[in-house]
C-alpha cells in the first residue's frame, strides 16, 4: 500500500488512504491515513487473518470520504473478491481503473476460466467443490497431485498441494476455513510468473514479466504458496513475448483498463493462467524502477485519456521481498534503513508469520539484487526481539 500511495504522491495528486497496518511511510506521504488495526508501542499488533474485514475497509473509505473531497479511488489488494462493496466503494468517488462488474468477470473463478477455455489459453484444469465427496470426487477425476485452493482470498493465504487421498480430510478442513467453495486444480509444475499489463478500451501492453518468489521459509512465510516478492523482469527467456500475448490477450478479452497482473506458472515453457489481479500489484514499486516510468501516472493515463506509455528498455533488474516475522517479535527502529518499505511503528509486538516490512534493491545483473534483497531482509531478522 505505500508504494502506491508514494507513486500517487510522486504523480503531483494528495492522497488519502485506508488500509489494514497504518505503516509510517504510508503515512508519511498521505494528507490523511485510516487503517483498520492500530499500531501502539508496547502492544500486539493483531494478526492479519483475525482483523482483517473488507466491510470495515469499505466503512473507512466512507468515513474519509464524508469529510474530505476525494477525486478518484485507486485500488490495491484487498477489496478485488467483493464485488457488492465495491459497489459500495464507487459510490464515494469514481473508482479509476476497472468497474466492478468487469472486475467480478475476473475475480469469479467459475467465469474466468469458462473464458479462457473459449480463448484458447492453457490453464490448470479446474473444479469447483462446496463439501468434502464432492471435492474428493473432483481430485480423483483430476488425478493426484492436485491443488486444493479457497475460491477467495488473496496472497496466496490457504492454498495446499494434495498428494494422495490420505492427505485430503486435513487439507480440506484447512481451507475450506478461508471460503466455503473450494477450487480443486491440476498442478503444473514450474516457475511462478506474473505479468504487469498496462490497458486502455483498445490496446494491451505487457509492460514486464516477473518471478515469483512464494512460500519462503527463510523470509519466515509459513504459508506453502504465501507471496513473498518479486524479481522484475524475469530473466527472459527466447519465449517472452509469447508470454506477454498471452498476458495482454486475457487482460482485453476482459475489458480490463489501467494497471493489471495476470498471474501464471511456465512449464516446459508454456505460460499456464493462474489469475489476474485487476487492480495494482505488489510489483509496483519495481517495475517503476525497471522501466523509469511511474506507474500510477500511466494508469491514470490509460483510464482516462486511452494512453499507453512509451518503453523504451529495461533499465535494471529490481527485487522486492516481504519478510515475514520468525518468532513472535518486537520490532526495532526501522527507519533509518534506506531499503526499507513498509515500515511499522518502533516497539510493536508481531506474532510470528505475520509481515514484518519489504526490501527493495536493483542492480544491472538479474542475481544480485535477489542475494542483496536477501542479505538486507536477514539484517532485519538480525534486529528483531523475541517477545
């Protein structure tokens, strides 16, 4: 959320936002900041998963709203798997970027991959399942392995590998907590990818394709598919642009405007479609630095005046990690550290798994921001206190 208010901020616009953490960058850089869970020194920050509630986030936007002249709402993760309050949400100020209903066109998996399927695109093959027969009748006509998903959520929270029927019972009991309708997938073995698209009403571009970095135990996520950053670009291979067709072929299809992510997993060279994210994504900051543009002014560009951005050419390689708490934790002073983004309150307690900041780090070589990023995520870890 900071890096896109930073990147609005950047464009010459005031910003006012409403999130869940209330980082100080974010913050620092907005004329007025509501979140949802309040960060005090001295006290536990609560965990993600047991505050988080899109209403209350709805609920803050018109509280902001109410008392200040908002222009244009721009989005970020959060709000994309509830399309009524997005509906909501849009009647404060005009949403800039995808409507509601395109983005349930999206967001509603049964419908998303019905249209990949007329499109042509590969995909995992994918069943839906809202009980337990039903779902194990759906993994053995897929075939073990499969991935076993919640049919909302986002950050990659509550997704599991099924080897064998042995495994099933504890699975579904795990993931059926995040949403009644469960995804039962084939899984594709190989490299998770993203896709930043740029939109208007006529033309996609494809601005990068970026590795995935998931479910890290050394940045201390203890979620198997939990998102843990970004290495931007991928290092490219002869088949790219095939991947970025793709990508730019799904993002029309739909009608999508401004800043999106399709998410999909290579293998053997084939770009299999995971999801799109149509909204901004957490490779913002990087791809900004990638390519010298700022990404908020050419969403805005694109919704508005049908624009598209000039790209020259990849001017480095940018990686963003999250790091994740390793044990419940008091975190130290974090802003003296140029890296940093993110950043919480000096002194709160973190329970452990829940996100401590980001790092950010570029060079001209693709590998040495990755071990950079990792080095500064590690003299994070250093600094934090067992609670």
């Amino acid at each position: 959320m900071a890096n896109l208010a930073a990147s609005t901020n950047r464009a010459g616009y005031n910003v006012f936002s409403v999130d869940f953490f209330g980082d100080l960058d974010l913050r620092k850089v907005c004329v007025e900041s509501l979140s949802i869970a309040e960060q005090v020194q001295g006290k536990v920050f609560p965990r993600f998963s047991d505050k988080y509630d899109p209403k209350t986030l709805v609920s803050l936007a018109e509280e902001l709203a109410s008392k200040r002249q908002i222009d244009g709402i721009l989005l970020s993760s959060g709000l994309e798997d509830f399309p009524v309050l997005l509906t909501e949400l849009a009647e404060q100020a005009p949403i800039i970027g995808n409507t509601p209903e395109n983005i349930n066109r999206v967001r509603d998996r049964f419908t998303f991959f019905q249209e990949l399927k007329r499109l042509g695109v590969r995909f995992p093959v994918t069943e839906f399942a809202s009980d337990l027969v039903d779902a194990k009748m759906k993994a053995r006509e897929i075939g073990y392995p499969v991935v076993m998903k919640p049919s909302v959520g986002f950050g990659g929270v509550g997704i599991r590998v099924v080897e064998s029927k042995n495994e099933f019972e504890d699975a579904f009991k795990e993931v059926s907590r995040h949403s009644e309708r469960i995804l039962i997938q084939e899984l594709i073995l190989g490299e998770h990818t993203s896709s930043s698209v740029i939109s208007t009403k006529h033309e996609s571009k494809a601005l990068t394709v970026n590795q995935q970095i998931l479910g890290s135990s050394e940045l201390g996520q203890l979620e198997p598919f939990g998102y843990c950053g970004n290495v931007v670009p991928l290092s490219t291979p002869d088949s790219i642009n095939n991947f970025k067709s793709v990508a730019e072929n799904v993002v029309s299809h739909f009608g999508l405007v401004g800043s999106n992510g399709v998410d999909f997993v290579i293998s053997e060279d084939k770009p299999f479609v995971i999801e799109v994210n149509p909204r901004f994504q957490g490779t913002l900051e990087c791809v900004e630095r990638v390519l010298g543009i700022n990404l908020v002014e050419a969403h805005i560009n694109a919704c508005i005046d049908g624009l598209i951005p000039n790209i020259l050419e990849v001017k480095c390689f940018c990686t963003r990690l999250i790091l994740y708490a390793p044990f419940r934790c008091i975190v130290p002073d974090l802003r003296g550290l140029e890296y940093v983004r993110d950043i919480p309150l000096a002194k709160i307690i973190l329970e452990e798994g829940e996100p401590v900041c980001s790092v950010i780090s570029e060079d001209k070589s693709r590998e040495t921001p990755l071990s950079k990023a990792f080095l500064m995520a590690g003299e994070v870890k250093g600094k934090l206190v067992k609670a």
